[in-house]
C-alpha cells in the first residue's frame, strides 16, 4: 500500500491509535514505549503486515526537524533553571566535549573494525555521538525514578543541548565524505558560529518572547498556544537561516521561557506535553516506516559490536574523563554514562549523508538505526535496576518534581486564605503574572463590586479586590503575602 493523500489521515490515525494501545501495555512488560512506537511503524511498513510503503529521507529528515523542535523546546520549557544552575558547566562539558570523544572514539572504533574509511567511520561517530533528548525525557518520566542529587537535571541537561554539537559534527564529515573542500579555518567557523550565534539567538529571542506573550492581548486563550508554536520555529528558523545552530537555539528559547511568568503558563506547559508526546509518536512512527528490516540482518554483526563499543567503552570513557574535574562520585558517573541512550535524533541525522548521497549512506543508516534500537532496548529496560544497584535512588516522597509534574497533577492544598486590597497597595493596578506567585499557590477567586471574578494571568488587582488564595504548605503562603507586599487581612 502506498501512503497517498487521500488515506494518510487515515493510515496516520489508525497508527496513532495503534501506538497508543501499545504504550499502555509497555509499562506492564517493562519495555521502553519508545520501542512499541518504532515497531509499530517497522510492522506497519512494506516488509511488515500493513505493507505500506514508505521510502523518502527528505520527508523523515523534515518531519523529524519539526518533531525535535517541539521535542527540544518542551524539554527546555521544562526544566527549572535553579535545578541545573550547581550542574550547568558539567552539563556543558558533556554535551560539547564529552560528544566529540565519543564521535571520535567511536570512528576509530569503525574505521579500525570495518572496511570504512576513517573520514566514514568519524561520520557514522558523530551520528551517534549524542544521547536522545526523547528517548532520555521520555523513559526518565515514565519510570518515575526519584534520583539522588543532581542526577536528573545533569541527565536532561545533556541530553537536551548536546544535539547542536553532534549535528554540526554530522554536517561537516558528511560534507568531507562527498568530497567537499574544507579547511581547517572552514571548521573552525562553522563550529564557533553555530554555537555562538544559536545560544545567543535562542536567549534573545525568549526575552523578545517573554514580553510579547505577556503583553499581546488576544482574543482567545488558544491563541497563547498558536503564539507559542509560532515562536518555537521563528527560533529555529531564524537561527538556521543566519547560520546559528537552531536547535541550540530552540532549546535555549524553551529553556529560559519556562522559568519566567507567563501569561497561561500551565497551559503551555500541558499542551507542550503533549505535543512533544503526539511528535514522538510521530517521529518513531515514521522512522520505523523508513527501515527495512531485511537490511538489518546482513550489518548485525557489525551493528552489535559497534553498539556495544558504544555502550561499553566509548561513552564511559567521555563521561568520565568530562567529568574527574568536578569531582563527581564514581557511582554517579557510571549511572550518566550508562544512560547514553540512542533513540530517534541519531537516525533523523543519518538521513543527511543518504539525502547527500555520501558512499556507504544506506550501510550508515541501518547501522544507525540497529544502534538506536539496541540503546533503547538493553539501556531502557534497565535505569531502574543499575540506579538501584548504584545505590541512587530516593523514595517517591523525596522524588524531585519538574515544572510538567506540577502542572499536569492536581495537588491537594491545604491553606487557605482570602485577602483584602487596600487603596494604598503597591500591588493595585497590576497583573497577576507580574507578581510572580509560586507555583504551589493559586488566586482561585476574586470578589469585586459583589461580583465572582475567575481571575488569569492578565488580572488586574483593584483596590477593594478580595482575593481567595489556596496553597499547599504554610510557607507558600507566606511566600505570597510577600509576593503582594501586604499584610494578612481579617
């Protein structure tokens, strides 16, 4: 069956569900739903049961851009900067320099072990050289593990902003591999600019974005969402466009969104769940569509001892080696460098030298995939065993909480309060998303003039406003009074 588009709703919607029913028993089972989803699509494709066919790297190459574009800017969207500020320079280090050894101890490995060249093997290297910011996001909150310290947020902070140094590294041999003169000043460009111009647009552009999600006035509460999206691939867009890194970029936008005041902001926080959610099972969807599995059998060999090298060897020895300068205990390394899971971004980047045409394209991206698979598979299946075994794992009351944990539960709260303004308060005339409320607390009512209000972040406080507050602990609570500068009333 062919995908035409007159039944790609239809295929795309029996898919979906499909993948859906499936993810619901992978918990039962302990298998990474990632896995079901990439199965799903291998199943659904032309050596599978549904016989479609489906063989077009520009279209897996686009739909996987705009899938890690939501991927990535709901990953920075999620993560609270206060968490990862003690990590940020050993995160830095591993997604730059920890990426780099393992590309290139990797494409030693390849060139050494097969008959690839070593420009061939440094490409197959890089592809593989990053962990998946879906595959880490994705298995890290399904297994609701509860780690010590700053495991997780060291965890996501690697794996969310270490795609840029991969992708640039996957650009730059594959442009070697067909035979394009480069120099070393050519290199060194490139590198410098993608990151620089990328995490100083991404920055720029999510103050820009700050002001105007808090300052538009639309029409609709949708339409904060539309506005969001559109920022997302302005972000990315823009940043390729002037030769910056747009995944960088995105991530960095998403990142420093997340930790300010928006107006809606519990909104964006679950629609970009879901989104990211609905573009991952797309993405492994569409992936498990592109492969032919017949091709797998013949590089099986080669793909096990490459992948195992990887495992095994190549990305201990960076995570180790990056990290003996801040003096991380052994056990916390050997837990981040066994959580170098490969997923969907290493096989989006092996379509680049198959669009390219680069020799031995088709080799490197089933190779690719069979790594990505086995990652997810052997990796997946056991965080939660090698953490316990570690000895890094907390109970579930001491687990730590992101901003999407937050937003998506419905906490009990257990202080209440109601509040009077006064003519004289500092906070009269000004909106609730400027008053920077914890996140455990909520207005859940105003009463002005005898009327109800069911007040959002585009409130105004007026004098004479009776505010009814709820939060979870005292503390909270008092958090708030300062927030509004005034004292307790009745």
């Amino acid at each position: 069956m062919d995908i035409t588009s007159q039944n790609i709703l239809l295929i795309g919607s029996i898919l979906l569900f499909v993948s859906l029913i499936a993810g619901k028993t992978s918990a039962r089972f302990g298998v990474p739903v990632l896995v079901l989803f990439l199965s799903v699509g291998m199943l659904a494709g032309s050596e599978g049961v549904g016989g479609i066919y489906f063989d077009d790297p520009r279209i897996t190459q686009f739909i996987g851009i705009v899938a890690l574009n939501f991927i990535l800017f709901s990953g920075g969207f999620d993560t609270d900067f206060k968490a990862i500020r003690p990590i940020m320079y050993q995160g830095i280090v591993l997604s730059s320099i920890g990426v780099l050894l393992t590309a290139v101890l990797v494409g030693l490995f390849v060139w050494w072990f097969t008959d690839f060249t070593l420009v061939e093997g440094l490409l197959l290297g890089s592809i593989v050289s990053s962990t998946d910011s879906a595959a880490v996001f994705s298995i890290l909150r399904s297994k609701g593990l509860g780690l010590k310290g700053n495991l997780r947020p060291t965890l996501e902070l690697e794996s969310g902003s270490n795609d840029p140094m991969a992708y640039i590294l996957t650009i730059l041999f594959t442009g070697l591999v067909t035979q394009q003169e480069l120099t070393g000043m050519d290199i060194t460009v490139q590198l410098v600019s993608q990151f620089v111009i990328g995490g100083a647009l991404g920055y720029v552009l999510g103050r820009l974005a700050t002001l105007v999600i808090n300052r538009i006035s639309l029409d609709y509460e949708g339409l904060y969402i539309v506005l969001g999206i559109a920022v997302m691939f302005f972000s990315f867009a823009a940043t390729d466009f002037v030769g910056g890194n747009g995944f960088l970029a995105v991530y960095i936008c998403g990142l420093y969104l997340g930790n300010q005041e928006l107006m809606h902001k519990k909104k964006y926080i679950k629609s970009f769940d879901s989104f990211a959610w609905l573009m991952q099972i797309v993405l492994f969807i569409t992936l498990g569509l592109q492969v032919f599995p017949s091709e797998l059998v013949p590089i099986f060999g080669i793909g096990l001892a490459i992948s195992a090298f990887l495992m095994i060897i190549a990305r201990p020895i960076s995570v180790w080696l990056c990290l003996t300068p801040f003096k991380v205990p052994w056990r916390e390394r050997t837990f981040i460098a066994w959580v170098g899971l490969r997923g969907a971004v290493p096989i989006v980047f092996a379509t680049y030298p198959l669009i390219a045409g680069a020799a031995k394209a088709g080799m490197i991206f089933n190779i690719v995939f069979f790594i990505s698979l086995t990652s997810v598979l052997l990796q997946g299946t056991t965080l939660t065993w090698v953490a316990r075994l570690l000895g890094l794992t907390v109970p579930e009351e001491l687990k730590q909480r992101t901003m999407t944990d937050i937003a998506l539960e419905d906490r009990p709260k257990s202080v209440l309060r109601h509040m009077d303004i006064p003519q004289d308060c500092p906070v009269v005339g000004k909106r609730l998303v400027d008053l920077k409320f914890p996140s455990t607390a909520t207005i859940s009512l105003i009463v002005r003039d005898k009327k109800y209000l069911t007040p959002g972040g585009a409130t105004t406080l007026h004098a004479g406003d009776r505010l009814f507050v709820l939060a979870e602990r005292q503390e909270d609570m008092d958090e708030v009074m300062s927030c509004l500068e005034m004292a307790e009333a009745g």
